[in-house]
C-alpha cells in the first residue's frame, strides 16, 4: 500500500494534554501530492462528567459540553473507528503543530483507554510530520512566490488563518477542526507547488535516522524552531553539542549567532539562572536548546543557504564560524551546559513525582510490558457484560486505577457499588479539592464565566455559550458542592 499523507486537527477542552480533553477530531486522507483520497472526517467525542471545558476555550471553537453529548461519540468508540478506517498501514499523520499539540492529545486518549500510546505513529509504516516547522522553513530560506504575514505589532507570524487569507486560500471557519485540517491542506499544497525540493527533503528529513545522520556529525546546520526569535523567522545556525544526558533521542543544540565567550566563565548556577529567567521581560534567550530526533525538526545542511538568506536572516558567516571554533575549544563550557540540562531534567522528574496527579494523567510514567499489554486488548474488547467481572493482576500498578475511571467514563452501568463509590469522590476531587491557589476548579470555573460575562455583554452569541456552560456546570456539580 503507498504512503498516503492523513491531515488531522483537534479542538479540545483545554491546552493540557493530560487533564484536557478532545471535543472534535477532523481529518482527510491525501496523497503524497496532497490530492483528496476519500471522505474527510470529522467527529465529536463526548466529554465526561470529571471535565469541566475551559470557557476560554469555547468561547474560540463555539463547542459546548452539550454539543458532545447530542452530537457526538465516546473515546472508546471513537478509538474503534481510528484503528478501523484512520490509522491504517503508511499512515503519514500531519498536522499544524500536531507534534506538540495535537499528536499529545492522541497519546494520552490512547492511554486512557487501553491502546498503546505510540504504535499509531509508527507501527504498520506509519508516521507524523508537522507542516509548521516546515512553513517556518520556508520562510526563513525559499520564501518567494508566496505571502508571508505579520502580526499587529510587526513581527513575522506564520499563523494558519493569517496564511490562508494573505495567500487567498479557503479557510473560512478558523478554529474549526474540518476547516483548519482543509487549510493545512492547501498550505502544504501550496510550499510543495512553489517549492517542492524543500518540502521533500523536510519530508524525508523527519525521520530519526535522517535527523542523527545530519545532527550528531556535529558540524552546523540550519535549524528553524519555534523557540528562536520571530524577527529572524524562528532560524538559525546550529550545532549540537552532543546528545542529551538523560534524554534518549534528544540532543543539546547551540545556536551559533551567539558568542560562546559570553558564557565560558559562567558558573553553573548563574547558566541556571539565565535559562530559567530566558523568557522574562528583556532577558536574554539562552543559547541551548533540547531538539529530540522524533519530533520532526526542521533542520537541513549549510549548503542550502544562499548569500540571500544569510543577509534577511542578519546572519553573518565569519561570526558563526568564529563561535562555532570557540565553542569547540571550550571544553568546560559544553560540560557545565551538560550538567545543567542533567541537573534540570532530574528537578522536572522529582517534580512529576511529587505533583498530586490522577492515574490517568501518568502516561510518561514507563511502557506497558508484553504482558499488560495482552490484558489491554482483553479490556478494550470486552462488552459491558464482560466488564462488570472483568478483573486482571496487572504488573503495572497504573492499569488498575485506570480500569476503574475507564468503565466510569466509557461503560457506567458496568461498575459495582465499590468503583461507583471510587468514582463519586474521584469527580468530587477532580471539581472540589483546592488547587495550589486556595481555591477549586468549580470556583475558578464560575468566576471565569462571570468575567467572561462582562466582557462579552454585548454579543449574544457568545453568552449562550457561557449560559450553556454554566448549566452544564451545574449539572455535574457533585451533591456535596
């Protein structure tokens, strides 16, 4: 079967991928050449009574909690119809910003219901990419023949409806799923038509053997990410300094327009506080970032960069050659660098330890063994009936609370009184227990609506949505509220 690329976006409950929750799943099938292949999808998944959407969030999509539950399917039965007629064999799962976004959301959905997280983004030939490093690519080095916008304030923005309506392309329900996913489309169309040697060497550089080959030679290349100025199109000059020391896959990366001098008589702790202060007001941006090899980077050899790029990127060659021949020469200093990302990743994981998170929130806790995995495919095919008895020693202790939310949330009238009584306080927890603020979701909750209230008055579309959003907060509301 030939590679066939599926274009997929989500609206979702919230921007957390863990505690959020997928509200509309859209996609379409294309070939390599981005022609339509079939019937485009688009699906609502019904929201569980422990969720509570983020007002803001609706107030952008126009999706109520209702609107799921009347329109829409559960995360079990959606997931069926994935494996069936979505995920098949030489999948290319695409998306703008999928890779930090979208393709987050699709893990932990997997998760909680019993798949493998991961398998539908490699198993069977399958595989991701995201189309707005590319377009950021683009940008920085074969911009012409295409209109690039910029935001109020003057700085490059490559957002999708901006891109769609500078370029004069069909994107008239921005924020809707079906709509974006048919944008993505025809912008992706639209760089491979213009320049379609860029966007297959991209294509065929996302892959992790392609990334390691380019980047762990250790000499510079480009780089286009997201965390790197917008006045210089989210590009630079990089090199890496070696892998990450507790990230497998991952690689720390220098960005050569800075002086490496600036740096070599830092100690560690002062190298700690720039990194974490990088982001402040009129801080400086630290020099090195973590660039994983399975998250598609946008990154490609010096030699496509011509006289043209390095003068509109303020790029100049002597300077990036002088730092990257000191940066080989301070020895100390990538040392420092690498102790400090040691240092950083272990502070993030006693940090996750130490978070009050719900089992289903604990997807990066480890892989199921071969064993769990077998009693996985016996839960996700079981009928209600089976389920009521259903019961398995599994060897990884987050299976057994996840069982329980899963028959809450997906098969209710399959729980004994003792899950039913779990459940109750679960959701009880999930809306009442006082957050690191002082105060719960439920309350956080009502006062948004009423601010949301004021600053909307006047539009009365958007007050029935909050109308809607305050009866169904109600309707969920635990007795003991």
């Amino acid at each position: 079967m030939p590679e066939t690329f599926y274009f997929y976006d989500l609206e979702t409950t919230g921007l957390s991928s863990k505690k959020d929750r997928i509200m509309q799943f859209a996609g379409q099938r294309t070939d390599k050449n981005m022609d339509l292949v079939g019937d485009p999808d688009n699906v609502y998944i019904k929201i569980t009574e422990d969720i509570l959407p983020s007002p803001d969030a609706v107030m952008v999509t126009g999706i109520t909690p209702q609107k799921t539950l009347s329109d829409g399917i559960s995360e079990a039965e959606f997931l069926k119809y994935f494996y069936e007629n979505i995920a098949t064999a030489n999948t290319i799962f695409v998306g703008y910003n999928s890779v930090r976004f979208d393709d987050e959301f699709v893990r932990n959905l997997n998760y909680r219901n019993f798949y493998d997280a991961y398998e539908w983004q490699w198993s069977e030939g399958r595989s991701r990419w995201d189309i707005l490093d590319v377009v950021r690519m683009t940008r920085a080095l074969r911009p012409d023949g295409i209109e690039w916008p910029f935001s109020p304030e003057g700085k490059p923005s490559n957002r999708l409806e901006l891109l769609t309506q500078l370029n004069k392309l069909d994107h008239s329900h921005a924020h809707d799923a079906l709509s974006d996913v048919f944008a993505t489309i025809a912008v992706a169309k639209m760089i491979h038509l213009k320049n379609s040697k860029l966007f297959e060497y991209l294509l065929r550089v996302r892959a992790k053997k392609e990334v390691d080959e380019l980047v762990a030679k250790g000499l510079p290349f480009v780089y286009s990410s997201g965390r790197y100025p917008s006045e210089h199109n989210y590009t630079t000059i990089a090199v890496a300094l070696g892998p990450h020391p507790s990230k497998p896959g991952a690689y720390l990366v220098y960005d050569l327009r800075q002086d490496p001098k600036s740096y070599a008589d830092k100690s560690i702790d002062d190298l700690e506080i720039i990194l974490n202060n990088q982001y402040s007001k009129d801080s400086e941006r630290f020099p090195v970032k973590v660039m994983h090899n399975n998250k598609c980077p946008a990154i490609a050899p010096l030699s496509v960069v011509t006289e043209k790029n390095w003068q509109d990127l303020g790029l100049n060659k002597a300077d990036i050659d002088k730092n990257y021949l000191t940066l080989i020469k301070e020895e100390n200093l990538k040392l420092n660098f690498n102790e400090l990302f040691r240092k950083q990743q272990e502070q993030i994981q006693t940090r996750f330890i130490s978070d009050d998170l719900t089992v289903d929130e604990q997807l990066y806790d480890g892989f199921f063994d071969k064993g769990d995995k077998t009693k996985m495919r016996a839960i996700r095919a079981a009928d209600i009936d089976e389920l009521v008895d259903l019961s398995f020693d599994f060897d990884d202790p987050r299976l057994k609370g996840l069982l329980i939310l899963y028959k809450a949330r997906q098969f209710p009238s399959s729980m004994n009184e003792r899950e039913q009584a779990f459940w109750n306080e679960f959701r009880n927890n999930s809306l009442n227990k006082k957050q690191s603020d002082g105060k719960t979701k439920l309350e956080k909750f009502f006062k948004r609506l009423e601010e949301l209230a004021e600053i909307h008055q006047n539009y009365p579309d958007k007050i029935y949505l909050l109308e809607e959003l305050q009866l169904y907060a109600q309707s969920i509301v635990p007795s003991s509220y």
